[in-house]
C-alpha cells in the first residue's frame, strides 16, 4: 500500500502525538518533538519523527524512566 504525502504526514503527526502522550504520562516533556518536515515532504519511506533536543534535566528524567522499565535499581 502505498500512502499519499498527506496520509504520510497524517500517519507521523499521530505517532507523534502518541509518544507526546505517552512521555507526559511518566512526566518527560520534549518541547521541540514534531515530524521532521524534510523528511515529511519526500515520497519514499515514513517521515522521521525529530525528538529535538532537551534540556539536561529532560534527559536524566527520561533515563530514569527507561531504567526503571528495565528493571533496574
């Protein structure tokens, strides 16, 4: 199946709003999280999702989460 440009973009904006959802829910905030638009606007593969970047505080907070999924002390 091949998707049109907006489905594309549609399909990565949702994925987009799901990891939002998803990071807030264990309180991880990536300001700058959005679908990278050069990618967005090509016709071959899925557009890639840009995590941007974060502060110091983000990423300690989103390691803590990742290691404690993985069970870690």
């Amino acid at each position: 199946m091949v998707l049109s440009p907006q489905e594309r973009l549609q399909a990565a904006e949702e994925a987009v709003q799901q990891l939002r959802e998803s990071l807030a829910g264990v309180g991880v905030l990536f300001p700058s999280l959005d679908v990278e638009r050069v990618s967005a606007a090509g016709t071959y593969g899925l557009p890639l999702v840009d995590l941007g970047r974060c502060n110091l505080d983000t990423a300690l907070r989103l390691a803590a989460v990742l290691h404690e999924r993985a069970g870690g002390s």
